[in-house]
C-alpha cells in the first residue's frame, strides 16, 4: 500500500490515531517504520468522549501520554462534535473538545477538527479560542457557507473521497470557494474511497483522484493542485511532503 502511494505521487501523509487507543498506537510504530514521511494526529473522537463522563479531568492526562508515547506526533486529533451519531452526551462531547483544544494551544499544535451535523457549536467553541489556536475541518461535508466560515477562523479545509460523489455538487461547490493556501486533500483511510474506487478499502494512493476533481472544479491542472496542497500541508503540519 505504502509504495502504490508513492508511486502515485505521494509524498507524505499525516496518520489519524486514537488516544483511547492503546493498540493502534502500537500499529503506528510499524507505519513509522515504514514510512518514515507520516506524521501523526492524537486525538480522543467525540465518538469517544462519554469514556470521560465524571472524569474529565483525565481527558489532559491522557492525551498528554498518548502524544509523548507517539514520535511525529505534529498534531491534536481528530477532536470535535458529532451530533449525527450521539455516540457519547453532546455535553461531555463539547468538554473534552474544549480540554484538547486547551492541549493543543498549549503545546502548539494545530488541531484536525471533525464536525458533523454540529457547525454552530463547532465554530462557537472555537472562535473561543481564536486566534490561538489553528489547525484543519477534516473530510468536510459541508457547503461553501461553512468553508468560508472555517477561512475566515483561520483554518485549512480538508476535501475527501465525497467530492467525487455524484450528490456531493455542494461540496464541489465548496472547495471552489476556498484560498489555494488553505486547500488540503485527504483520503479518510479506509473510508470514503473515490469514485471509481468507491465501496472498496480506501487508501493513499487514491488521494490523487480527489486531487484530479479539485483540480477541474478550481479550473487548474493537476500539478498546480497538487503543488498548492503540498505547500499547503507543510504551512500547517510543519514537515517536508514533496509535491
């Protein structure tokens, strides 16, 4: 998988782990090994966040030994708010963002953002912290309202595998809107793979088919696309990720 990615053109890539997660920790070491390019996020998934229901303050703890544990770590998340699911109290959802928002601003690290049918507290909670704190709305479904939203925050916006669905045109329409600086792709691996892909395994190599459709959507080539994202993701995350 790691050289189909590298023979597509792939550079680099920033890995999303879950700090409630032990042995996927553990996995990425061997991903690290591997791929010495990737990076890492450490985040607790809002999907997660009732394990921390009458113990919030450990959410700190926690994150703080899931980082240290993990080399390449340049990163805070995914954090954020999913009201799609309700998979954990929307309470305790909007705490333990709040808690890693504060980790992230203190070891300043940008944050990878995930928000699902919950924009108006997603952006309350961060225009709270505003301009301290940066970072990117992760596989963004939303329109180009809420992109331009998220610009304006002085954050990146991040477009997957969606924008190549048939039904995705308001997302197509989107990534339209947003500055060449603050354009990023990502696949969502393994989820999420693009058309012609879609209903398969998804990996980084297909990265290239959601950077193809962007590029047709902005009315630029291929290679300027690319380019403008690979700068991007190197103002954001820090590190050398080739074009």
């Amino acid at each position: 998988m790691i050289e189909r990615a590298r023979e597509a053109g792939v550079g680099g890539a920033l890995c999303v782990l879950d700090a409630t997660n032990a042995e996927e920790s553990e996995r990425a070491k061997e991903v690290a090994m591997l791929w010495p390019s990737v990076r890492f996020a450490v985040g607790v998934h809002p999907h997660q966040a009732g394990l921390f229901v009458g113990r919030m303050d450990d959410v700190e703890i926690q994150l703080k030994s899931a980082i240290v544990k993990r080399r390449g770590v340049c990163a805070v998340g995914e954090i954020g708010l999913d009201y799609h699911y309700d998979f954990a109290p929307r309470e305790a959802q909007r705490e333990v963002f709040r808690r890693q928002i504060r980790v992230a601003r203190e070891l300043n690290h940008p944050v990878v953002i995930h928000s699902r049918e919950a924009d108006e507290d997603t952006v309350r909670l961060l225009t709270e912290e505003v301009p301290s704190i940066t970072g990117v709305f992760h596989c963004f479904s939303g329109d180009a309202v809420m992109a331009q939203r998220a610009v304006a925050l002085g954050f990146y916006v991040s477009f997957s595998g969606i924008a190549t669905f048939r039904s995705a045109e308001s997302v197509r329409e989107a990534a339209a809107t947003v500055p060449t600086e603050r354009l990023l792709v990502e696949t969502d691996s393994p989820y999420l793979a693009p058309v012609p892909y879609r209903g398969k395994r998804n990996e980084p190599a297909w990265v290239t088919r959601v950077a193809d459709v962007l590029a047709e959507v902005r009315g630029v080539t291929p290679a300027e696309l690319r380019r403008g994202t690979a700068v991007a993701f190197n103002a954001l995350f820090g590190f050398r990720c080739s074009a």
